[in-house]
C-alpha cells in the first residue's frame, strides 16, 4: 500500500490487563494466559491491530515472570494461528522487577515491540517508577540488536525531551514510535490542549517524519483522547488497562467493547481501521 492510503488509516492498539485493575474492580478484566490470549484474539477479531501485554501473577498482581509472557504468546499463536496482530509486551509491569528481570521476556521471545518507559516519575500512592539512563540506555541498544520496536511511553514532555537525546546518541532508531499516556497519576493531565502541546514537542525535538504516534486517556479524559488522536492524525491505544469504564457508572463488558467503539468513531471521522500488516508498514515493521 503507498504511503498516501496508508495515510488514511488509523492503529488500534488493544491494551487488555495492564499491572492494576483486578476483579474486583471488573470482573470482566482478563488475568490468566488463557484469558489474555482470548481477550487479544477477540480484540483482534474486532479491529485491534496491535496487543500491548502486560502479565499477573497466581494473585493477580503485575509481574515480569518470562514464563507467563511465554504462556500467553504461545497460547495466542498455537490456539489462534489466524491472529497476526503485532505482540507489543510491557518491560514495565512491576515496579519492583530489577532491570534485568524487566527485559528477560523481550530477549527470550523477541517481540515485533516491547514498551521503553522514557523516563522516571512518581506513581501516584504507589511508588517510584524507575527508568534510569543506563537501563534506557542498554534497553535502547537491546532493542536495536533484538531487531524490536521500542513503544516510547512519554507521560510528560520532558520524555519526549529524553528521546531526542537517546536519539542524537545512537540508542535509539528514527523513525520512533510514541505513545502518549495522557492522564496518568501525576503524569500530564489529559486534555486536547496538552495532546496538542505533546505533539509539537515531539514536532520540534525530534523533528516531523521522524516519528509515529498514538495516545491513550485514563479515566474521564479517554474520550477526549480518543477524538483527539483520529483529529491529530496519530492512532489510539483503548482497553483495560487504562479503563475498567466504558462510560460514568457503567463497567466495561470486555476489551472489545473499546475496540468496537474505536472502530466506529475511526469511520466517523472518515478514516480506516489498519490491519496488523498495515500497522506494520506504518510502524517500520518486518513481519
């Protein structure tokens, strides 16, 4: 497809668990391999081009352990050999895993993607989310020899202002892809005028075409977010993660109820859903 079409279309990534939410916020949120697998498949099936995978322990507690991102990759490939949606796995999903344990998934499996927290902040009442220069550092370089993509997570601009440095240092590749997680605790706030201000800070440190982009809302700035990214241009992350509301006072049924939701409001805007190969294109992706 040439660049123009490509153009046109939008990636929904499909963010399932993520490290928080448990049962008893929803029930509905998936926590085992075998339900993650289904969770992804069916995200799939609905539109989502991209799985952002994050694991839980026997507990349901965020945990880095290799052999249940193992688990739930083989489980996607050899029950559903169909799906080919592009496998994004978190190096983030405890804040307690030592930095050796944070990339041991990424080097034993060798996902298309793997996420590269770009910097350190406060997690609200939980702690301190710890990225430093030498874990950003070895991670980028990491990547770069594993043949992955790094998902440059910036909660704020001063991470887009980190990634042009790792940029001008050779540990990381342009063309870079961006999330920006918008309306995290004590991250920046989600709003249009701050997506805005995100964007150009990405359009001045690391200069427009050297990057792709998407964005995420957590809570009541996910709408905002969601119209904001298919107005802007860039793609969208939905899912669990960042939401167990589909609306005020109403739980979400599943992932797929965000990814069906996304779907619509993508066509609304006259805009196309990105298959996984397109989203590959798109991203600098060898299949």
């Amino acid at each position: 497809m040439d660049n123009k079409a490509l153009k046109n279309k939008v990636i929904i990534t499909a963010a399932v668990t993520g490290a928080w939410p448990k049962k008893e916020n929803n029930p509905n949120v998936p926590m085992t391999p075998q339900e993650i697998a289904d969770d992804v498949y069916a995200c799939w099936k609905a539109g989502a081009a991209v799985a952002h995978l994050h694991m839980r322990d026997d507990e349901g507690n965020g945990t880095m352990d290799t052999a249940k991102f193992e688990e739930t990759v083989n489980l996607i490939h050899t029950k559903y050999p169909d799906c080919d949606i592009v496998l994004n796995l978190t190096t983030s999903g405890d804040i307690h895993a030592d930095d050796e344990i944070r990339v041991a998934h990424v080097k034993k499996l060798k996902p298309e993607m793997a996420s590269y927290d770009c910097g350190s902040m406060n997690w609200l009442n939980s702690g301190l989310f710890l990225n430093t220069p030498k874990f950003l550092t070895d991670c980028g370089l990491l990547f770069q020899e594993l043949g992955v993509k790094p998902e440059i997570e910036a909660f704020d601009p001063g991470m887009i202002g980190n990634a042009a440095y790792y940029i001008k240092k050779g540990v990381l590749k342009t063309p870079v892809h961006f999330q920006f997680c918008m309306g995290c605790a004590n991250g920046i706030a989600g709003s249009m005028k701050n997506l805005i201000f995100m964007k150009e800070t990405a359009d001045e440190l690391v200069g427009k075409g050297n990057y792709t982009w998407s964005c995420f809302g957590v809570g009541h700035s996910a709408m905002e977010m969601l119209y904001g990214a298919v107005a802007l241009g860039g793609n969208i992350r939905v899912g669990m993660e960042d939401n167990v509301m589909y609306a005020k006072g109403q739980l979400a049924e599943s992932n797929v109820q965000f990814i069906e939701r996304a779907v619509r409001v993508i066509k609304e805007y006259g805009k196309e859903v990105a298959t996984p190969d397109e989203a590959r294109q798109i991203l600098g992706l060898a299949k």
